[in-house]
C-alpha cells in the first residue's frame, strides 16, 4: 500500500490500525533545536480524541501518546521523530458482521477490490483514527511555526443547514474552543449542538463545513507550477476523512463577482508594507503567499454509519440488509477542527523549510 507519506522537507508516514495495537507516525525532516513542548502535543491529540462531549462517538481513548526517538533532553536532533500512540478501546468484535457485507459510502468494496484483503475492524486503514497521527505530527509543525509566528486557527462554520453568517474577520475565533462544537458564534454553537443531538437520537448523522485561518505567513511560500502552495493544501484536507470540497480565498463564491469588483488592489499599510485593499485571493497568488491571510473552507459529508437499517451487499454479490453498530459520531466536524489544523501546519512547515532551510 502506497499513499502514506506526506511533504518533501518536512514530511511525514503514519502507520496503524483503528482496532490494531497502536498507531503512529515518523517525521523526517523536522530542524534540530526545536523545543518539543510535551503538554501542547497532548493538549492537541485531546482536541481530536473520541470520548470528549455527548455528541461524539464514545470510544474511550486517552490518546496518550509516546515519543521513540528523535528528542533529546526536550529538543529535536534532527533524527527522525517516530510517535506512537495506543489502541486502548478497540472492540473488534462490533465488527464481525461487517467481515463479509459492503458498508454504503465506506471504503470496504474499494479496498478489497483493490487490494484482495481488508481489516473490517472500524475500517482498518481507512479509519479516521488514523487521523490522530497527523494531529500529533501537526503539533510538532506548530512549534516550528510559532517561532516564525504563524499562527492556524480553525473553526466550525456550518453544521447541516446551520451556517455561521458573519466573516472570519468578525469573530473572535479563540471563542471556538468554548463549546463542544467548536463554532465561536456562540447563538449559532447552541443551535448545531441541538441539531445534532436531535440527529443522533433518529440514528442519522450530518455534516458541515470548518473554516481555517492561517495568519502571518511570510511573502514568497509555495511553487508557482504544481506545487502551488494553495494545491498543497488543497490536497492536505482533501485526504482528511470524510472531506468532499475545498475552496481557498472568494473560492466559489468568488464566481459571482466581475474582475473588477474581485481584483484585490495593492497598497500599504501604515509601516509601509505592502498589502491589498481586499483579500478575495485568500492569501495566495500565483501559487506564492503574499502575506495577507490564508483562509480555506473545508466540506465535510455526513458519517456513513448510520444507526439504522440499509440496504448493501455482500462480499458474494447477495443483497443484505446492515444495521449500523459500534460506536460513532453522529458528526465528525467538531472533532475535525484539530485536524484540519494539523494538515494546515504540515504544509506550512514544509513549504517554510523549502523556502528557507534555517537553523531554529
């Protein structure tokens, strides 16, 4: 199986399976001197971890995680850095009805047709468990951006037909973390927080949509053919679980609106940086950030495991009846916004150290 690698400079391979013994990650890349601060990598896996509120599967993981190599006396020495993090709950016998039956919308057919073999258990490889990985790893780009300033905030925009109206630059977007499902509108927070949990109790699920905001980034980051630094992020969230659109800048919306009214103009600030009137390029262009800020919006389906009768196959081509079982989110998104983070932060690393190999 390929596919497990992300980055060039800074790049990272997860390893592992929802229901195997653990899970885990190598970093390559990452400078030596960088100060590993072992509360803010926990801080970050709990933001993600299952178990944390009501309206979250309830899979109790600790998520503790446990550092091999790499780190000495509290910094980075430039080695790899491989992270492991336990399987505490899995509960592999929840699973053996899915040993022979296609789950709609997972990856059950397509993997065993691709690969003559599959792990049912909460979907083996495919799980979004291995997303704890990429938070953990994520974390470790943080610190690294932190001491360039860059900072990644994100943050639950929509949930089903519930929609946060008011821009990214109205919010105060630290307000995310204040409730369960990490939207900062605190009226709109109440709102999703009762539709999901009226979804829940039908057996139904939803999605929605995170917005993410990376401030501070330095001129000059990205490639101006493939390696389009809005690309690379683009692919980032478009391999997170789950995700089915992504849109950088006026993105979409930006469609409506004639050159004239979308042409970001340049000028300068009041120390004599320059900077644009508008920012309807999200921060990126030509591939290259210009140092305003980078906002994306990310879209995500409903779960697929309902807790209710569908109608599938089998492995044998029979059609089946499946109920879903085990233990699941009725809405992924709260959960995501770390995730979205961390794919947000390797990118971000990887395109820095490309753009300036430095000591920290």
């Amino acid at each position: 199986m390929a596919g497990n690698s992300f980055g060039e400079i800074f790049r990272i391979t997860t390893f592992g399976e929802s229901h195997g013994s653990a899970i885990g990650v190598v970093i390559d890349g990452c400078p030596a001197g960088l100060d590993i601060d072992l509360d803010f990598l926990q801080h970050e896996l709990d933001r993600r971890k299952p178990g944390q509120s009501a309206i979250t599967t309830q899979r109790k993981e600790s998520d503790q995680f446990k550092i091999l190599s790499g780190v000495y006396d509290g910094k980075t020495i430039g080695s790899p850095i491989a992270i492991i993090i336990p399987n505490e709950d899995a509960k592999p016998e929840d699973y053996d009805l899915l040993k022979t039956a296609y789950r709609p919308s997972h990856a059950d057919f397509t993997y065993q047709e691709k690969y003559g073999i599959r792990d049912h258990r909460g979907g083996g490889r495919s799980s979004a468990r291995e997303t704890a990985a990429r938070v953990v790893s994520g974390a470790i780009a943080k610190l690294l951006l932190k001491k360039y300033d860059i900072a990644i905030q994100a943050y639950v925009s929509s949930i089903g037909n519930l929609s946060v109206s008011k821009p990214y630059q109205e919010l105060n977007l630290a307000d995310a973390e204040s409730n369960i499902v990490r939207c900062p509108d605190a009226e709109t927070a109440d709102k999703m927080i009762a539709l999901i949990q009226d979804v829940r109790a039908k057996g139904d699920t939803l999605g929605g949509t995170i917005s993410c905001v990376i401030t501070n980034s330095p001129v000059g980051l990205g490639e101006p053919v493939f390696d389009k630094l809005h690309a690379d992020i683009g692919k980032a969230m478009l391999s997170i679980n789950a995700v089915k659109g992504f849109e950088y800048g006026s993105g979409f919306a930006g469609t409506r609106l004639k050159g004239s009214e979308h042409n970001d103009v340049f000028t300068h600030d009041k120390d004599g940086k320059v900077i644009t009137k508008t920012n309807h390029s999200g921060g990126v262009q030509g591939g290259i950030s210009n140092g305003m800020d980078i906002y994306i919006n990310v879209a995500f389906k409903p779960v697929a495991t309902l807790i209710q009768d569908q109608a599938t196959i089998d492995n044998a081509g029979n059609e089946i009846t499946l109920q879903g079982k085990g233990r699941h989110d009725p809405c992924v998104v709260p959960r995501a916004v770390p995730i979205v983070e961390a794919m947000a932060a390797l990118v971000l690393a990887d395109h820095l150290l490309r753009s300036r190999v430095s000591k920290i």
